[in-house]
C-alpha cells in the first residue's frame, strides 16, 4: 500500500496551506502542526481531511517525510 504524507496529500489536491486550513475550520498554525508532526488531527478532523484532499485514510502517513528518512 502506498502511504503518503498529509502535506503531500494536500499539495496533491491543489491546495495551499492557508486555503486547507481555511476549509478546515482550523488555524494555518494547526495545519502546520499537524504537517510536521508537532500535533495530530482528532477523528473528525482526519474524516474533513481525507473528504477534502480525496484520500483514504489508510493512505495517509501523518509522520513528517524528515521523520520517513530518520527512521529508514
């Protein structure tokens, strides 16, 4: 299975991080938490995210890539 990251997977719907947080309900800061791996989305939100970016769930890696390479 192919797993990507959840900034990948908005840059791959097209959209900026200020326009995703915008549809999101949340702040640029939040998103940006959540990209680098210093926060986690709840349920819900992961459920907007994955409607939003067209993704499944089980296709997203909410790690950071700086944390993919660390670990490889």
């Amino acid at each position: 299975m192919f797993k990507i990251t959840l900034e990948a997977a908005r840059v791959n719907a097209g959209y900026t991080q200020k326009e995703a947080a915008k549809l999101l309900h949340i702040s640029n800061k939040t998103l940006q938490n959540w990209e680098s791996g210093k926060s986690y989305p709840n349920a819900d939100k992961i459920a907007e995210i994955c409607k939003l970016y067209s993704i499944s769930y089980d296709n997203i890696n909410f790690l950071p890539n700086r944390s993919l390479k660390a670990n490889a």
